[in-house]
C-alpha cells in the first residue's frame, strides 16, 4: 500500500521517502498547533517505516510534555489531536506492536494533561499534580495489540469509554454532521440551507458555550433541563430564545441518535413562542400601493443594476439572496413569469476546528422546498428588464475588463452585476439601500426585505387569496406569510 501521503492536515502523520547519499532514508513529519504560539512540525527519520515512526512518537511525546512544562499549554488539547495521530496510523497500515504501545503512551499524556488543566480551571484550589493523575485505561484493541509479539496491521481503535462526552467536540461534529446535509445527494435529494446551519452555530458560539464557561460546565450531561431554563433566559430577544431552542433540540436529537445521551431533556421546556412581526411593524416599514410608483420611479430614474434589483425585489416580492442570484434563464417572457430557483449567498469559511477565517460567495439552494416558484412577471417590470437585458449585452461586447476575462454574456448570465461584475449579496444590498433613500429623499425606513414586504401587502390589500399570496411569496404556509403582513392588512383575511 501507498505510504505517502503528500498533503496531511494538522495532527496526521505522514512518510516520505528520500535519498541521501545515495541511500534511501524514510521520514516521518506531523503539523502541530496547540497553546499559545505553538505551532512547529516535527520530522524524524529511519531506515524504515516502522523506525520513522517510532522515533517521531517519542519526538512527539517530548514535545507535548516540554510544552505543558513551560506553561504553552493552557486549554484542553483537543481530542481532533490523539484520533488524526490514530486514524493516520491505520491508513498507513503502522499499528505494529511497537508503535501501539507508543500511541498509548501519547493518548495517557494527552489525557493527563486535559485533566489537570480542566482540574485547574474549575477547582483552581485543588489541582492535582500531572504525575500523580491515574494512567487511562487502555482499549481493549489496544491492549490485545500490544500483547502479540508478531507484527500487525490491525487498526488501533480509540473507544468512548468514559460515560461523559466533552460538549464543545459534539457540538463541532453535530455542525460538520449538518453541513454535509448541506450537498444535494441520491440519498439527500432535499439538501438544508448553508445559510441556516450558519446561524445554528453562531448560537452555539455566542450564546451557548459562552454561558457554559461562565457557569464551569464542561459535558454535554451537564446540560440539563433546569441548566437550560437559565441559558434560554440569558439570551437576548424572543427570536433568539427560540433560535436556540431549536439548535439545541436538534443537538440532542442527535446525541440520541449516536447513543451519546439517553433523554432529551428540551421536552420537559416550553418552547419560546414566536412572536409575531406584524405586531410591531410600522408603518415605515413598507410601501403603501399609493406610493409604490414614487419608488418605481426612483429605481428607473437610478437605472443601474442595484435599483434595477431593488424593483424587481417590490414587483416580484423575492428574497435578497433570491434577487441576488437570478439569471436571465428565468425570464420567461413568451408566459410572463419569473422562474425562482437560485440564490446568491455569502458563506462564513471554517477552520478544521470550526473557527471562522473568512468568506466565499457562491450560489447555493433556496430556503425551502416552496421556495422554488414562479411568479407572475409585472407589465412594468418585463419592460424595465427588456432593457436592462439589452443594456448588459452592450456592456459585454464593448467592455474590456470582461474581455481580459474572457466572459461572454449568455442566457445563463446573472441578471444584475456589481462594479467587478458578479452578482450581488445581501449584505452589499442592505448596507447600499439607507444610501439610495437619502438619494432621493425617500423618508420611509425601508430595508431589502422591506421590498418583499411591500409586495405581500399590496397584493393583500389588492384582495389576492391566501393561497396564492403564500405561493407567490415561496412560504411553506400563510402563518409565514401573514407575519410578514402589516396589522391593518392581516384582519382583512
């Protein structure tokens, strides 16, 4: 079997082979980064794969320890470290019974080490010195390896023994196991929002393991229902009391699935009721019909992409995202409607350790299965886009940054493009729109979603039916879209 490995992640071994002096020579190399500025690689070499490997375990094992020793090490070292170390041995095929019993020896290190600072951390007077802890236990796999005298390949298996399980690393799995269902697959044919696993964790970053440091608890045992209440009350705004209920309904759905947890204790609280948006909208908020042409006006008068977006969003009631990633595909001239089927989102980028190191826009499913639709095309709006088309064909035959690009205008082009000519986000459109009502001295406190707003109020009031308007608006049901209605609109249903 192949042993090399060209690119590894942090934490996995990995052997390459050299000549030197015409001899070949085997090394093994591991990327760490754990403590306070403690990022190295350490390589050590061998004749063989099995002598590489065991002179960078014992490297390993010293460098740990040394850097505990001088204080680098202050936090729980992550359990991602010991399973790369293990799960990289199994695919090299080096579980041999001399390496095993190295690999234990790094797996108590690691533990011990863990238990002393999180010892230090909650109960500050009573910290047990580290070469008192008690050895872990060893798996039993591993144990049966290290008692055979002849060389194996058997994976070393890491079991869950302990009856806690440390909250943080769930958490990180449950949000990696929820964003693969973010890809549409045979076996996910209804992939989830990106966007939506996204807000997911900031709740669990910002409010929820927050709250656990603040109150020393550590397992995902500790949450318990009355733990819960407290958290749920800590958090500001009903939305985002309920937000987090859902989040951590989910999380233990999950953890029972896994067998990580026996009861869900979410069913012993009360869900966060959902306050409704038309009980505090104001007026401000949306575009009454009588001043819907003073706005259509001002966005032709503008006439560049943005505003041209900005009317599409009030005569087709569609999301930013949505207006952000339509294509000319979805004008359907020849039977006046809109195809929705795209959005246009920003994503927050991840580390291997769920830490955010930036962003990346791209096009990505709608927010739910109704949300693909097609909406009736506004008279005004079909002949404000005739033109807009044959603007942006021009722009792409005569303009040279889009020839250096080599991009050619296309039926599968965006409909609207910003100045580096790709299409737009919902943030660059909301923090544009306060610009654009100063512009043109237009006093309302409208917002992008404000636009959408305006569209279901006015067909509302135009008398369109419930089910229509829910459709129209792409919501699985007409609470949703009642919510988005103004007060004096919604008692006429």
């Amino acid at each position: 079997m192949e042993k090399e490995k060209e690119r590894t992640k942090k934490y996995e071994i990995s052997i390459r082979s050299k000549i030197v002096n015409g001899k070949p020579y085997i090394e093994a190399r591991i990327s760490l980064n754990f403590g306070i500025d403690c990022k190295t690689r350490l390589a050590k070499g061998g004749k063989s794969d099995e002598e590489a490997v065991l002179n960078l375990l014992s490297a390993l094992f010293d460098y740990i320890k040394t850097s505990f020793e001088r204080g680098l090490v202050t936090c729980k070292i992550d359990n991602i470290v010991k399973d790369r170390i293990v799960s990289s041995l199994n695919e090299l095929c080096l579980t041999t019974t001399k390496i095993a019993p190295k690999v234990l020896e790094i797996i108590n290190l690691i533990e011990s080490i863990n238990a002393h600072i999180l010892d230090k951390i909650y109960f500050p007077n009573n910290v047990v010195p580290i070469n008192n802890i008690a050895t872990i236990t060893a798996p039993k796999t591993l144990l049966s390896l290290i008692s055979k005298k002849e060389n194996v390949t058997e994976p070393i298996v890491e079991e869950n023994t302990t009856k806690q399980y440390i909250a943080k690393t769930f958490f990180i799995e449950w949000v990696e196991y929820k964003f693969s269902l973010c890809k549409k697959t045979p076996d996910n044919p209804k992939p989830l929002c990106r966007k939506t696993i996204d807000g997911y964790y900031r709740k669990i970053r910002d409010n929820i393991m927050p709250y656990m440091i603040r109150h020393k608890k550590l397992y995902l045992q500790d949450l318990t229902d009355d733990f819960i209440t407290g958290l749920l009350k800590s958090v500001n705004g009903q939305d985002g009391k309920r937000i987090t209920y859902i989040v951590l309904n989910q999380l233990f759905k999950y953890a029972i699935k896994k067998k990580i947890v026996k009861d869900n204790p979410m069913q012993y609280i009360d869900k966060p009721k959902q306050i409704k948006k038309s009980e505090n909208q104001k007026a401000e908020d949306y575009i009454k019909p009588e001043e819907q042409d003073i706005w259509l006006d001002a966005f032709e008068k503008e006439n560049t992409d943005m505003s041209i977006l900005f009317e599409t969003m009030l005569l087709a009631g569609l999301r930013p995202e949505e207006a952000s990633g339509i294509k000319w595909t979805s004008l359907q001239e020849d039977e006046d409607f809109l195809i929705i089927n795209n959005a246009h989102k920003d994503f927050i980028v991840y580390d291997e350790n769920m830490n955010p190191i930036g962003h990346e826009r791209k096009d990505d499913t709608l927010k739910t299965s109704k949300s693909y639709r097609r909406v009736p095309l506004d008279p005004r709006l079909k002949k404000v886009l005739q033109k807009h088309k044959i603007k942006q064909q021009e722009l792409f035959r005569t303009s040279r940054a889009l020839r250096d690009k080599k991009r050619k205008w296309t039926e599968n082009e965006y409909m609207f493009l910003s100045r580096t000519y790709k299409p737009y986000v919902s943030d660059t459109l909301s923090s544009a729109m306060p610009k654009f009502r100063k512009k043109y001295n237009l006093t309302k406190n409208i917002t992008p979603y404000g636009l959408r707003y305006s569209y279901a109020s006015y067909w509302a009031q135009m008398g369109l039916d419930k089910i229509s308007l829910m459709r129209a608006m792409g919501h699985e049901s007409f609470e949703t879209t009642e919510r988005t209605l103004h007060k004096s609109i919604t008692r006429t249903y």
